[in-house]
C-alpha cells in the first residue's frame, strides 16, 4: 500500500484556495503512484476557523466543495477532514473517506479539545460510536480518527483497534507547535504503534494562523514503532511512501533552530495571508529589534524590510551606530527620524499642567508613544505591516509602553523569554556589540532593564514557574513578580498577536481576568 | 420558611473580601429571621474566575475559607457556589448547603455552559447524577440547582423534581446582562415553577466583572408562577421574603434606563476594583464622548471626571463650544490642550518621507494618536484611567484610529450601536446642539461619517444581521460592510474591554480568525 501524506499549508476561511491545494495535491499523489492521500484536519475550512463556524453559510459553502472533491477526484482513496454539519445540532469535526464518489467510511472526533489554545467544545459535538471510521481497501483493513482521538490512553482509538484489528491507522491532525513537540507526538504515536500493533499513518497540518504555527512534522511509523518515513517541518510536503520499506531520515532540527525556523513561518504567514509584503519595525539598537529584523530579512527578505532609528537625547551613540550598522549588514532600507523636538514640544505644550510635577515614567512613555505614531504613520502612508518587538519577559511584568513599542500588526517574538532572545540572536549572528550591552530602554539618562528588573536569568525561570506552570509564589521576588504579571494584564489584552512557542502563551492560553483580587 | 437571598456584589480572585461579605449578609439574615440564606454561584472565588481556576494554591485558600465559614456561621441554613477541587481532576462548580457545622446537601452542576461569554468545560468537570442536593428542613424538601442546570428543558432539574418532589428549588446563578435579559429569566422560571409545581428561589450575582456586568434581578416565584418577590437590578440586596405572601412589585426599567443602570455598574466596578478613583477622557465636543462624560459624572461624580478638549485646524467652533459648555454644565475640570502644533510638527518630521504622497488616513491618523499620547500621558501623571469613547457601530467597520480614540482603560459604551448611543444620549439629557450635529471625525476638511458610512440606522441593521445574527450578507451595501467587519477585526483585537450591552459583543463571545480568507 503506498500512502501519500499530503502536509499542506491551508488558509483559515478560503475555501476556494484551500479547495485548489487540496485538488493540486490529490493530483501529485496520483502521480506518485500513491493508493491513497491524506489532508489534515478541517482541510478547507482551515484551523482553527474559530467563530467562523458559527455562520451557516460558510458550512455551506464548504460542504459544496466537498461534495466537489468527492465527484471530482477520481481513481485514488482520499482522507479529509472537513465540517459536517447536523440539523439543529452542532456540526461534527468529521473525517471522511471516499473513492470514485462513493464515501467508504466517517468517523466523527470523538475527543474535542478545550484546553490550552483549544475551544473545541464550543463548536463541536462530540461523536460517538467508532463503527463507521474503518474499511477495507486492496486488502488492508484501514480505521481513520482525528488529532486528540489518538491522544487518550482509553479513548476511542483503542475501541477502533479492538474493533476493525486495523492493518493501518490513519490520525489527521491540525496540532499547533510550541517547543520540542514533535518529539512528544513521536513518543506517543510510535507507543501507540506498538500497544495497537499497527502501522500509523500521522498527517498534520503546517502554516501559520495569527498566533499559533502548525509545524507539520507528519511521518508514518510501523507495528514496531519505527519511524518508516517522515516530513520535514515547517514547510509543505506530499510525503509517498510503501509501508513496510524504511525511509528513515532524521526531519527534526536543534531546538534553538527549530524555534527560528518556527518563528519565520508564523511570520511569513501573517503578513503573506494577510495580504501585506513589507514590514516596518523600530530599530533601537538594542537586541530584540535586531533579532526582529535579521528574522524579517531572513523570512520576507531584505528588499522588504524597513528599519527606523528613533533616537532621543537618551540613545547613546553605541546603540545608534550599532542600529544603522546592523541594518546596513542585512542590506534592509534604514532611516532616522529623531524624536527629540517631538518629545519636546509635548512637553512644553504639557508643561502647565505638569507644574511642580516630577518626572516620572510618563515622560519615558511619551517617547515610546511618539516612536509608535511614526511607526504607524509609515505603516498607514506606505502600507507595510508595523512589527513590535517586546519578547515575553518584558511583557510578563509590564516592562513595556502600551501604544508605544506595543504598537503593531504583529509581533514575532512575543512568546520568547528575554534568554531566549539571546539564544537565538547568537544563533543567527546578531553583533557581539549588540548581544553584549547591557539591556536598557534609553528612556531617561543611564537607564538600565535591571534597575527595575532582576536579572533576566532569574526572572524567566520565576516566569516559568508562575505563568507556565501555575506554581504558587514564593518569598520576597517572586511574589514582587507575580503582582506585577498581575497588574499588567491590562496590557497584555491590547497586545498585537504573536507566535505560540512555549507550552503556555499569552493569548487563547491565558484567560485571566483584569479585575483581580487575588493577593492584591 | 423566611428566605434570605443575598444578592452581592463579590469581587473576582479577592478570597478575603468576598468572605468578609457572605459573612455580613449571612448575619444580616440572621438578624431578619430568615430560616436560610442564598448566595450567589461561586460567590469566595468571584465569577467567573477564569484561569486563577487553574491556580491550585487559589482553590486551596478558597477551601479554607468555605471551611471558617462552616464553622462560623450558625443558626441559619446557608447555600454557597463554591469550588469544589478534586484528586487529580477538574474541579466541580459546586452548591453547598450547611447547617450549625453540618453538611446537609451538596449539588455539582451538571449542564456547563461553553457558548457565548462561556468557558467552563475549560475549567471543570460536569456534575453527575443528582441524588445528593436535596434536604429537609423543617418540614420542607428543599432542592439546589446551578445557573444553567435550570435552563434546559431535558436536564438535572427535571430529574431532581421527579426524585425530590420539592416544596422550593434554589437556582443559585451568575447569568450576565444584556439588554432585556431579565425578562427571558422570569419568563422561564415562571414556566419551571408551574411546570414543577414548586417554588422557586432565584439567586443572581451583582456587579461588574471586565467586560460583564451581572444585574441581579433576584426573584422569588410560587407554585402557580406568580413572582411573590425581587430585588432590583444592579444594587447589592438582601431579600427576605415568607413563602406564600405578597411583595409583589415590580422591579424592572424601562429599557433605555436598564441598559444606562447597567453601564454605571460595570463602568463604577472596573474603575473602583482595579483601585481607581478618577477617569479622564477626550472631549470632543461630539455625542461619544458627551455621553460618556455625563455617564463618568453620574456613576463617578463629577469631581472624579476630567475632561479635555485637543482641537487641531479641523475641529469646528461649534464643536469646541459645545465641548467647554457641556463640560462647565456638567460641573467638570475641563483643559484644552491643543494639539495642532504638535501635528505640525510631526508633518514635519515626516515630510522627507511623505515626500510627493497625497494627504491621506494616515493625517488623520496621526492626529488622532498625538490625541491617545496626552490622554495616557495625563493617566500616567495624575493616576487616572483613561476612558475611550468609541461605539461599536464605529467600531465594527474600523472607523477608527488604533493607539489614537481606541486607547483607554475602559470603554463604557464599546458595545453601544451608535442608534442607541443616540437613545441614551437623549434620555440622559445630552444638549441638543451636540445631539442634532452631523457625525464627523473633524481629522479633515469637512469630513462627515456618512461620507465614508451609510446612515447609522441602516449601519446598524445591518451590524446585527452580520455580527450579532451571523446571517449571510445580501446586495452590495451588505457585503462592502461584511468586508469592512472582517478586515478591521486586527484592531478590535487590540481594544479596551467595555461593557456587554448586546447578546452578542465583542471579546470573548466574538473569535474570529485575523488571518480569514472567507469572501476574501
């Protein structure tokens, strides 16, 4: 049996396009000679569709378009996932299997997700039974389910296995990236592999969807839980293999090069599929604007990358130069606008009503406010997209100006730890001048980040304790720091989106509330 | 049997506070000889809690003091919402109803609402069976139920009346508002009333959380569904009433005056829970920010209000007036801080980049964000929180500036469709100058809203055919506004929280992708 694994990168809410792919590649795994094809998950809605789901007409629209593909591709089986809707019910998250317009199996999810990043339940109901997921073809028996149906040790895929003894076990997956998860999918799918004694057949979905990166990563493991043949992540793939002959290749990457390789896709598909092809980003001279700008270089390339100084008389000339040096290394358009006389004039025409007031960090975040009104003005005159650069430590304690370095369409490095912004900008090659200065906001004289902040190691690691992990505070510091992660909720929800790439990210992960009395 | 229904005011996460507060009502109903007293849905924790659930330490101290209050209060029945946590489990959202130490009857809530504003299949596991949350007390069967358990015509209280056949059900609920929601309330709980042939207590939460507000509106209704008692909406209250007498009386507002009640109680709660005493906003002499002074002045008093004009060359001396003489009649501090300068300025700045470019949105833009920098800087300087004032009709089509009018703590009317802002406008006695004056932005030369919108009246239908009603866009006008809703769904990502008015709002019951190719 030769199986095509069809990793593709789908659009949120474009039927047609989505429709297109699926056709193109239905028609590649033809011509590799391939029995059958699988697509991920919500192949043509897309996934996550969110609220989408809601509008009866776009399910409409979709079952057109599978009752299209069921009519239109001919002479290979065909795995997909689509919405299937149900009078006056919720619809199904359902998987179809069919061949020459006849359907040879469904199988509904029966697992829905509604954790972390996950609202399944809202959209969903639950299926129930497993009696309709399998079937035979060439002699094989083949059960099909979907994503978190496979992820339950007693869940409805070890009563499909019980049920059909399946040959192959196909799971179509739209599972969203963060960290070294690949390598928890590989763990669980090669046990499953074994405990079930079948070949699986794992299709995930790659691209980028506002803050969430599917990483593909889908490979084919047999009986004995070896990895047969396996996609590269991150990128589209028709993966054809026989079961039973060993492709084995290593597809995974080094952490620290798997997170940027993560980064570029979540930033190419932001502002590719939604429709932009420039980006603008203040350039400071400090380490996050620089990591932000050799990753838009690397991503969009440097014909599309427009880097702005800003200085006030609080830039020193170090991180000038270094900004203007480093933007003429990665070859981008680089400009200065200062914002000194701006600031200035805000003062004087603040000056009465600031009488006998001290300053304070109101007069830091005019600055910050000023550079974000520049930003954006570029951004409305020239239409590129504003990127933000504030990595997730700063943003964790509110070490940033909302409206100010907040300001953006998107924001790359939203979901890196301070410590990770130095891994990676040593991965990439950002200047030892850059990486090596002590990091400050240049917001008033000899200001540096740890004045306010503890060290960034230290911080991080308490970040992870509270904000990932959910652990209680303990002593002095860390209960400092978990009040200020408190007080900056306000922030965070007028944050722009940014890419998931820890277990727990601000955003659909963190639903706290902003009125908070919990250890106020 | 005299029933006490204590209606408060709890404040998310503050375990202390709430606490202090179901104590003082449990012996305010002492004193008024009740033989029971009623609190709110998970009345320690604050409702809804969201991920401080996911907060083990938090539920913890939450058991603590569920366990003082077992002990402490006596002579008097108690029913409490709680969180009941368990072994490596989700938590149940929980009733418990204690008696001198004593438990008498414990009830999990069955039916977990995940639509709307809903998260809580995340947060805890449905209750099973019902067996347990029904008591006798002097001579009477009681039974408890949990909000939404009451809602479905098929669910646990139908089964816990069959098994229990009880003189009184408890419903004990955090339902939120929206316009007329109170009277779709009665309207069930007179129909299970009759429908079970028992009485029934109704219990609802008070008080602003983010961007819920929960109006109260408890009630007591007979066997023959007639409402023998009820609190008013949107004041803390205790109720005690003798089952089988009269209070009858009626405790509604017409509908204008409900949803102003509810926007006092959810602006006073955001500012005063999260510690503050004084707003200031943007006064531009329009009917936004007029009807959002007055509302500040009638919840905040008018010592607590500030308000400043920032004219440039395109605001109107009509509008500068109107601005000075409604703030003065409003009894305000009122400051003009003219922005024009500074707008100069910043042309200047840019004129070698905007260089052969027509004037354009990003002028306007401009404008508007020199605007957001003085209000924020004011809030920074002086402590108050800022108030933005942009409407959802305006809103939903993006006719409005991000980081500029949209900045702000707090929206109060974000969920005011312009025809009611109008409505309100009126009932609240905006002068007629500010009223009857054409829409306009004034960023430009003569700019009126209908030359880039049409009417609001027709906006507005259209607003909640598409957004509120998810119906499918007919005719040109339909679809340019589905267009409009779907490309600036980036900025209402990045706005304020603001008052649910509407049954469907933007926040948490509006999750729609970004990056979504539908009708693209």
């Amino acid at each position: 049996m030769r199986i095509a694994v069809a990793q593709i990168n789908t659009k949120v809410g474009d039927l047609q396009g989505n429709f297109n792919k699926i056709l193109e590649y239905a028609d590649k795994a033809k011509k590799a000679k391939a029995d059958l094809v699988v697509f991920p998950e919500l192949a043509l809605s897309g996934y996550p569709p969110e609220d989408l789901l809601f509008n009866k007409e776009f399910i409409f629209q979709q079952c057109k378009y599978v009752s299209r593909l069921i009519r239109e591709i001919k002479d290979i089986v065909v795995v997909l996932g689509y919405v299937q809707p149900r009078h006056e019910r919720k619809p199904y998250n359902a998987c179809t299997v069919f061949h020459n317009g006849e359907e040879l199996a469904i199988h509904h999810k029966n697992h829905l997700p509604n954790y972390s990043v996950f609202d399944e339940k809202r959209y969903f109901d639950k299926g129930e039974g497993s009696g309709k997921g399998g079937f035979k073809y060439k002699g094989q028996s083949i059960v099909v389910n979907i994503c978190e149906d496979i992820w339950l040790d007693h869940g409805i895929c070890k009563i499909q296995n019980s049920y059909f003894e399946p040959d192959i076990m196909i799971n179509i997956s739209c599972s969203p990236y963060y960290a070294s998860k690949i390598y928890e999918r590989e763990d669980l799918l090669i046990k499953r592999a074994r405990e079930y004694k079948t070949n699986i057949v794992y299709c995930n979905l790659i691209g980028g969807q506002d803050e969430l990166v599917f990483d593909g990563g889908s490979m084919i493991i047999n009986k004995n839980g070896r990895i047969e043949a396996r996609s590269y992540q991150f990128v589209e793939d028709l993966l054809v293999h026989k079961i039973g002959t060993n492709h084995d290749a290593i597809c995974t990457y080094e952490k620290t090069e798997e997170i940027y390789r993560a980064l570029k896709l979540g930033l190419k598909d932001y502002v590719s599929k939604n429709g932009f092809q420039k980006v603008v980003l203040g350039m400071s001279g400090g380490i996050d604007s620089a990591l932000v700008a050799k990753l838009a270089v690397d991503t969009l390339g440097k014909e599309n990358v427009v880097c702005i100084s800003m200085p006030s008389m609080y830039s020193s000339n170090e991180t000038q130069s270094d900004a203007k040096l480093y933007s003429k290394e990665l070859g981008v358009e680089f400009n200065t606008i200062p914002i000194e006389n701006l600031f200035l004039k805000y003062l004087d025409e603040l000056a009465p009503w600031f009488l006998n007031k001290e300053e304070d960090v109101t007069e830091e975040n005019i600055q910050a406010r000023i550079r974000g009104n520049i930003i954006m003005a570029l951004s409305n005159k020239f239409g590129y997209m504003p990127l933000s650069t504030g990595n997730k430590s700063e943003v964790s304690v509110g070490y940033c100006t909302l409206y100010g370095d907040m300001s953006g369409g998107f924001n790359p490095i939203k979901d890196l730890y301070k410590t990770q912004v130095y891994e990676l900008s040593k991965f990439v090659g950002v200047p030892e001048s850059i990486i090596n200065r002590p990091p400050s906001a240049e917001l008033r004289e000899d200001q540096k980040d740890e004045d306010s902040l503890p060290p960034y190691e230290v911080l991080d690691e308490i970040l992870k304790k509270l904000m990932e992990r959910n652990e209680a505070p303990k002593g002095e510091l860390e209960n400092k720091i978990a009040k200020m992660l408190r007080l900056s909720e306000y922030k965070r929800r007028q944050s722009c989106p940014g890419i998931k790439i820890t277990k727990r990210s601000y955003g659909k992960d963190y639903r706290m509330p902003i009125v908070n009395g919990y250890h106020e």
